[in-house]
C-alpha cells in the first residue's frame, strides 16, 4: 500500500462512507427495496440499513471481496440478475464510470427498478477535473483491482442520457462536501452528484 493510499484509508475512506449513506438515506423513500450495484464490500448499503432500518438492500457486484459487511451477489457487469420492476429502488454509488457500458446497466436499472434510480457519481466540470478524477479513482479503487477506464461525463452528458432513457430528475445535490475542508477545495468542487431519477 503506498502512502496515498494509506492517506485515503486513514482520512477518506470512513468520512466518504459516512457522508455518502447519509446523502442516500435521504433520497431513498420509506419501506423501499434497494439493489446497490456495485456495493464493493456492502459497507454503504450496511451504513445506510443503519440509518434507515425500514429499508431492504441487496448488493450485486463484478467482484467479490473475502469480507463485506451484507450478502453480495456476482453479476457479468452488464446484465442485472433480477426479473423486470424487481425492485423499488437501484442504487449506483460511483459505479457508473467503471462500467464497461454505463447506457447499458442503466437501462438494466431502469428495467429492474419499479419506481426510481439514484446515482452518486461525477461530472468532468471545472479546471484539471480530469487529471483529479483520476487520480481520486485510482488511490480508491487500484487496489481492489476495479477497472478504471476513466470514463467522466460531463453535466450535459448526464442529462442527455437521461432523457434517452426516459428517466426524470427528481432531486438532484451537487454539494456532497464529501472531503475533509481542506482536500475539499480540490477533490469536492462540482465533481460529485448525487440524484434520485423517476423511472417512467
């Protein structure tokens, strides 16, 4: 483990967790069933089942880690392992920009969730976004051996893609400060969303 990744484990990773369920809690309506894809080790969706207890989660991911904190299923990356309208909710937190295909698993979301969609993830906005998502990307996730294919989108991507699929913004939160104050000045700025999509 070299010393940035040290530096992300000792300081971000428990804040980022923290910061994120919360911001998830409150998108989730009551008593939903959630599928969080890809959950990683299920510590999110074990925060947020913390937070909210009326709400059920079931994690899928590409890779299976030796711990994890709920059950997580194996799925291909692509095809969600889940009959149509299965769940109420579908859950992305910073997954969309590891997939192979985002359009794809979204609209696997979009088939699997009977109500809506929420995504935390980035937008390529602003001076060196993308030399800093990069770097953000692979101090968090190299080690885990997650694919990395640096695929950001901007604002307009997003919503264009939205519109293709016929999901509806709902709510949206571009301030997640999800650093400490002073890494936030440069790893926060309008890099991260976090939004709650009605499913049509």
């Amino acid at each position: 483990m070299n010393l940035g990744e040290r530096i992300h484990g000792r300081y971000i990773h428990n804040r980022r967790a923290r910061v994120l369920s919360n911001s998830m809690a409150s998108l989730i309506p009551e008593y939903f069933q959630v599928l969080d894809v890809g959950c990683g080790d299920g510590l999110l969706a074990h925060l947020i089942a913390q937070k909210r207890p009326d709400l059920k989660l079931t994690g899928v991911d590409v890779l299976l880690r030796d711990r994890g904190y709920i059950p997580v299923a194996q799925f291909d990356g692509q095809s969600l392992p889940y009959g149509d309208a299965s769940f109420d909710a579908v859950m992305f937190v910073d997954v969309l920009h590891h997939a192979e295909n985002p359009m794809i698993l979204l609209r696997e979301a979009a088939r699997v969730a009977r109500r809506i969609i929420v995504i935390k993830d980035h937008t390529m906005e602003g001076f060196l976004a993308g030399p800093t998502l990069r770097f953000m990307d692979y101090i968090g996730n190299a080690r885990y051996g997650v694919a990395l294919p640096y695929d950001y989108w901007r604002r307009q991507e997003w919503l264009d893609t939205f519109v293709t699929l016929g999901l509806k913004v709902d709510v949206c939160i571009s301030q997640l400060r999800i650093y400490p104050w002073v890494a936030s000045w440069i790893f926060d700025r309008t890099l991260h969303f976090a939004a709650r999509l009605n499913v049509s």
